[in-house]
C-alpha cells in the first residue's frame, strides 16, 4: 500500500510543478483551490513550493493573506515550509510588498502578526 501512495504523490508533484511553471494565471487558481485546501500536508507543502517559486503577486497572495493556508497553514510543518520557501527566494521584493500591505491591512490580528514574523525574518538572512 505504502508504495502505490508514494507513486500517487509523486504524480501529484509532477502535476503541482507543471501548474506551477505554467504562465495561465488559471493555473494559481488551480494551485489555490485544488492545492492548498488538501487535506494532505505534503501536497500543501508541495503546492506552497511551486505557487511561491512563481514569485509574483497573485501567487505570493495566496499564501502570505489567506488564513490557514501557505505561512499561516494550520500545521507548523506546512506553515514552516512556506516560510522557508519565501527565505529561499532570490527576489523577496514583491513578497516584502505584500507582507508590509498584510501587516497593515488584514483584519485579522493573528495573520498580521505572521506576517510581521516572517517580515523580521527577511530582515535578518
């Protein structure tokens, strides 16, 4: 059993990387709604991964605003990987816009509170 569920993941990652390389912006929509609601940790993490090597504001949105899903995921693993995803990029600019704008904005203490974490973050690597 343990092997047909590893090839199953495996193909889900393949399908998660090519959403995240295509230039459709339908496919973050995808990447949104089929992604980052998985019941499944690693599916999340994987979706994290490929909407935050997108790099650009739609896809960074998703999971820096969103509450439970991306940095503020309810599982530590999940939120940690999207953290160390966004520490990862080369380009933190549009990422620092978005987290300045959250910090700010969002009506939600808990989510702007990450997002000044992960924010001080940056400042220090």
């Amino acid at each position: 059993m343990f092997k047909k569920e590893r090839e199953e993941i495996a193909k889900l990652e393949h399908i998660i990387e090519a959403l995240g390389a295509h230039k459709d912006p339908k496919a973050i929509d995808v990447l949104e709604r089929l992604g980052t609601n998985s019941p499944d940790d690693e599916i999340r993490e994987l979706t994290a991964k490929a909407l935050i090597g997108k790099n650009d504001h739609d896809s960074l949105v998703v999971l820096i605003v969103n509450k439970g899903k991306g940095i503020n995921d309810l599982s530590p693993k999940v939120a940690m990987h999207s953290v160390n995803e966004i520490l990862s990029l080369n380009d933190k600019t549009e990422v620092v816009k978005i987290l300045e704008d959250t910090m700010s904005l969002h009506s939600d203490e808990e989510v702007r509170e990450t997002a000044r974490s992960v924010k001080a973050l940056i400042e220090l690597s």
